[in-house]
C-alpha cells in the first residue's frame, strides 16, 4: 500500500487512485476539535467520580463513563491533549492504580503497565506533550521519589535523577512542554515547606530553584498554569489561606498576586486549566462543591457557581486537554493543517433525549467507543415526548413534543459544551407532536406531526439565526404523524407515518423548498412509529408499527428506491424509537415495549447488532436523537492507509 501523505507529484496521484490507495478529498477536511474541557476525579468521601468541567461555557457535568476504576482520594493527575491520567492515591491504604481517561469517548480504564512502581498518595503530577511526572507523596513515610509515566507506550519508571530535592507530601505541580515545577509540601515531622524544585524533561533531573520558592511554606494547595505562569493557590500554613502565588517561567520567581486568591481559603482541592484560566475546584473544609476560575490575563479570581462540582469532596485530581502550554484545542483555526492528521476525531457523538414519562433526560453515546453517558447539563427544560431532533456539525435541535399539552418548544444542544437551552425564536410554528425531523448543515426541517389535527406542515429552522418559519412549498404531500426523516446534504426523505398507517415517502429539496412524493422509494411495508438515520448517500429506516416489528428498509438517495434489508433489522421489535448515527454506522436506541436497548447498523454491510455498552441510562420511549455526524454532514479523515513493504499514615487530610 502507498503513502498517500506529505509530499507527493501528479504522477504519484495517478499511481494511488489506480491502485485505489487514494484519500478522497472530502475525507481530509475537518471541523475544529473537541472543546477545551478539565476532568476533576476521586476525592473524599472515597469516591471515583469524574466531572467534567468545559471552559467555554463554565459549565461542569457528571460524566459517570469516566469514573475511576477505583474509589480514591489525595490521588495526583496529568495528561496531554488527547488523554488524562490519574495515579496513586488512598483507599486507604496507599495504591500504584494508574486509570487512563480519554476525553474524546469520556471513557477510563486501568492501565496496569502504567501503575506507579511506588504505591502513594499525597503526591503530585505534572508532564508535556509526551510525558507524566508523579514527584513526591507518602507511603509509610514521605517520599521524594519521581516517576516517569511515558503517554505513547503507556509504561511508567522511576527516573531518580529527577527525584526531589526534599522528601515531601501533599504538594502541588504545574508547568509547560519543557519544565516542571513542584512546590510546598510537609514532611513527617510535619515541617512545612515553600520549597520550588524544577523538572527539567529533557535530561530527567531536577534542582531546587529558590527563586521560584513559594511566598508561604504551606501544604495541602493546588496548582495549575500555561506556558508561561505556574499559579499555586490555597493549602494550609496550617492555618488556612486563600493565597495565590504566580511563577513566571522564564525568570524562575515566584510572587503573591492577592487579586488572585480563591474566593475562599481552601484546602485538598484540585486544579486545571486552559492557555487563559485556571480552575480551582472543591476542597475543604467542607467538603466543598466550589469551582474558582482564575483569569491569567488579569491575574484575578472569582467563583464561578456554573462550573460547581456535581457532588461536593476534597482530596481529588484534576486533567486536562490544554493546562501545562498544552495547545488550547479552541484556538486551533479551521484551516490549520490537522485535516492531514489520522484519526483526529470532532464531536463524533449522537444525542438522544425526552421520551416517554414524560423525560427530560439527554443521553451522549459515543461512537467510537459504543457507550453511553447521561449529560444532565443538556437535559431538556421542557420534559416532553413525542418530539423531533436535528441538527448540523455543532448543534442539535429538538422541537415540538407532548407534556402532556402540545409545545412548539425548540431547543437547541451545544455539543462542545453539552448543555441545552430554549430558543424561543426558533420554536415551531404550531405545537404539535409526532412529527419527524432532518436537514443539512444550514437548515433543518420539521414535517408533520398532530396539532391535534393531522398536520403535513413543514417548518424551516435557519441555523445561523435560531429562527423557523413556515414553508408551504415544503409540506408533505400526505397529511400524517409518527413518521421518520432522515436525508443528506441536498434532500430530505421523509417516510411511513399514519393516518391511516402508511408507505408514502416524500423528498424535500432543500435548494428550491420543495417536497414531492417518490413512490419508488416506499417503504416495503407501511408503517408508522419507526425511526431512521443515515450517511450521505443512504437512509435506514428501522422498527414501528404496533404490534412492533424489526423491519430495516434501505433507501437509495441516488435512484430514490428503497428495499428491505433483512441482514439490518433490529434484534427486537420494537417501536417508538429513535436513531442517529455517522457516516459508518446507525444508532437505533430506546422504544416500546419500554427498553434502553440500543442497536448499531453498520452500513458496509447492512448488518445490525445490539451494543450493550451504548444503551440508554433509562429505559424509555418516544424520544428523539441529534448527531454532528449524521445526514451526510461532513465526517473525520479516513486515516491513510498503512505504507506497502513494497515501497501508617500521617493525621492530616
């Protein structure tokens, strides 16, 4: 196989297409990555809880598919930008548990060949790009050994050159890509130290810097930063302080900035942070839920109650994808060249919420991991079901429903933050329900539905200005409800529904606001409560009917025809669904009878299977799903292919 990257001629070109070992073009360009977030694990009382905090929007949800591995408190965590790791800690009792999380899937696991080779807790971590540093903490008895955990072979030594200059616990640690500090700290003997000690990565060794030395010995504090300033804030002298210091990196000094100091005198809290904030969150006393945000720029801090911890605890770590220089994932520009990167994946999740009870509930599976997390930050405002959803790359939108009473609320989900809001100008022309819903990346379309009249209204929701209007042009040729919708970037299809119980299929065009019957693409039974997804070229539309059935009908945009695929049905009947999905697969999730079962279609070659993993948190019915990668919207890289052989412990807490 060939080498389809970096520097190539025409005549190469010509080579690789021919041998079918060519990137297509629409399959190098990408969206901006995932959003800038900080991950806040463990604590007391022994938990392993991780929330996830996302700065553009300073807000924090529980993201229980992230959980440690095992419940623990005064644990220390690093990471690059695409990973975090959370090492040692106590049980009590000291562990050498290192837990991996991705932030892409919200998903950690064990990793054994990581664990520390010195079980401990009350240390602290700090590393680059390419490594984590685990400097100090206390076993029997302080410690001042450092560790190296390697992040590309996922194996962690002892580099003792690099050990501290004092042995020491409960310390803090920040940096940039080429040094780490780590500073304060309490000994045995219970001497408390202002000490700085510098890690120098590329030669593996450290020195105290007393310049860098903190404006007051204390212990128990926190410590984030970017490239250029280290912030060291709170922790005990032992009196409590809300003290912030400032290191400046490129001097090695350290000085108090009282505007900085926590709203709060704090301490066994944990930090993290991005290229302009840094985010101090829980502790004690307490313990505490509080989440202070310090900006750089203004060397201030203030409390930011969005941003609260879901469960208040102290003793905990924090990571994230853009603290210590890391590049800030929100600054990357859209025409940056990571369209050439292989595997860089976006919001590459699907969004299913409402449902039967009725719910409010917002569910993210994640789909290259194929499980599913509750994001309660997107929950709906309005508990309803019998809705529909659509959306583009960045936003889903969620309209109409029952409360029982009919609504046109619409809502609108931002993946990069996971949180939901109305937005009234936007809302449906009439309440109504039952309706179905699909579009492209500048618009979206809700047809039909009950007012409680059968309705073949077909409303147009404009992205770019969160407003819908009323498009006649555009109704269904056949008034009807509980059908499905799914389409590309050109065309909508929308398919089935009742009443009386139907085939009927009618394409939308979006270019000219048209809709009209195709007949050759009918279902190949009609049907009504179904649900459907799709790529760019075919729409899937699975289950319905009552009594329920499992039918998986193929449509065929480029021919407008649709036949049965048996090898696709669902693994069980069932109706009221709903279904999203990406460019590769379909995600059928929920239904009646009451499940959370969620079923995956793969499109290469028509075949379905359950994926327990990803099913709901909650049973329910009568929901509706959203994804930034469904209805041919545009998708991550095909990585290239594989180049050819051819060419006892202390009373403090």
């Amino acid at each position: 196989m060939a080498d389809t990257r970096g520097v190539f001629g025409l005549r190469q070109v010509l080579l690789f297409k021919n041998k079918n070992e060519w990137v297509p073009l629409e399959d190098v360009w990408l969206e901006p990555p995932f959003p800038g977030t900080g991950y806040f694990g463990g604590g007391t009382p022994g938990t392993s809880l991780m929330d996830k905090t996302t700065y553009s929007s300073d807000t924090t949800v529980a993201v229980p598919g992230a959980n440690l591995s095992v419940a623990r408190y005064r644990l220390a965590a690093t990471g690059n930008s695409t990973h975090g790791y959370f090492g040692g800690g106590w049980l009590p009792g000291a562990t050498s548990v290192i837990d991996k999380t991705t932030y892409a899937s919200d998903t950690t696991a064990a990793v054994p060949s990581a664990n520390l080779s010195v079980a401990r807790g009350f240390h602290a971590a700090t590393g680059n790009s390419t490594h984590g540093y685990f400097g100090g903490g206390y076993t029997t008895a302080a410690v001042s050994t450092m560790e190296k955990t390697t992040y590309s072979s996922d194996t962690t030594a002892a580099v003792p050159g690099a050990n501290l200059t004092l042995a020491r616990f409960s310390l803090a640690a920040t940096g940039n890509s080429t040094h780490g500090y780590f500073g304060g700290g309490v000994d045995g003997a219970s001497n408390l130290y202002g000490i700085m000690d510098k890690v120098t990565y590329s030669s593996d060794t450290t020195a105290a810097v007393p310049s860098a030395n903190l404006s007051l010995a204390r212990f128990s504090l926190a410590a984030t930063g970017n490239s250029t300033h280290g912030y060291f804030g709170g922790g005990q002298t032992p009196a409590l302080v809300a003290t912030m210091d400032k290191t400046t990196y490129s001097s090695d000094t350290t000085t108090a900035v009282p505007g900085a100091n926590l709203s709060l005198a704090s301490y066994a809290f944990a930090a993290t942070g991005n290229s302009t904030s840094g985010y101090f969150g829980g502790g004690a006393p307490g313990p505490k839920s509080t989440m202070d945000k310090t900006t750089y720029s203004s060397d201030t801090t203030a409390a930011v109650p969005g941003a609260n911890l879901t469960v208040a605890r102290n003793g905990l770590a924090a990571s994230s994808n853009s603290a210590n220089g890391l590049p800030d994932p929100n600054t990357i520009p859209e025409t940056f060249d990571n369209r050439f990167i292989d595997n860089f994946s976006s919001y590459d999740t699907g969004y299913f919420g409402g449902g039967s009870g009725p719910l409010s509930t917002m569910d993210k599976v994640t789909y290259v991991s194929d499980t599913t997390a509750a994001v309660p930050g997107a929950n709906l405002s309005v508990v309803r079901r019998w809705l529909a959803a659509t959306g583009n790359s960045t936003h889903g939108y969620f309209g109409g429903g029952q409360t029982p009473a009919l609504v046109s609320t619409m809502e609108k989900v931002t993946y990069a933050s996971d949180t939901t809001a109305a937005v009234p100008g936007a809302n449906l022309t009439v309440a109504r329900y039952g309706l179905a819903a699909t579009g492209n990346s500048t618009h979206g379309y809700f047809g039909g539905g009950r007012t409680p009249g059968i309705s073949a209204a077909m409303d147009k929701v404009t992205y770019a200005s969160d407003t819908t209007a009323a498009v006649p042009s555009t109704n269904l040729t056949v008034a009807r409800h509980s059908l499905a919708a799914t389409g590309n970037s050109t065309h909508g299809y929308f398919g089935g529904g009742t009443f009386p119980v139907m085939s009927t299929m009618d394409k939308t065009t979006y270019s000219s606001d048209t809709t009209a019957a195709v007949p050759g693409a009918n279902l190949s039974a009609a049907r009504h409560y179904l649900a459907a997804t799709g790529n760019s070229t075919h729409g899937y539309f699975g289950g319905g009917n009552i009594p329920a059935v499992s039918t998986m009908d193929k449509t065929t945009y480029a021919s407008d025809t649709t036949a049965a695929v048996p090898g696709a049905n669902l693994s069980i009947a069932r109706t009221q669904l709903a279904a999203t999905g990406n460019s590769t697969h379909g995600y059928f999730g929920g239904g009646f009878p009451n499940t959370s079962l969620m079923d995956k279609v793969t499109y290469a070659s028509d075949t379905t299977a359950a994926v327990p993993g990803a099913n709901l948190t909650a049973a329910r019915s009568s929901l509706a799903a959203s994804s930034s990668r469904a209805n041919g919207l545009s998708q991550p890289p095909t990585p290239s292919p594989t180049p050819s052989t051819t060419g006892g412990i202390p009373n403090i807490v």
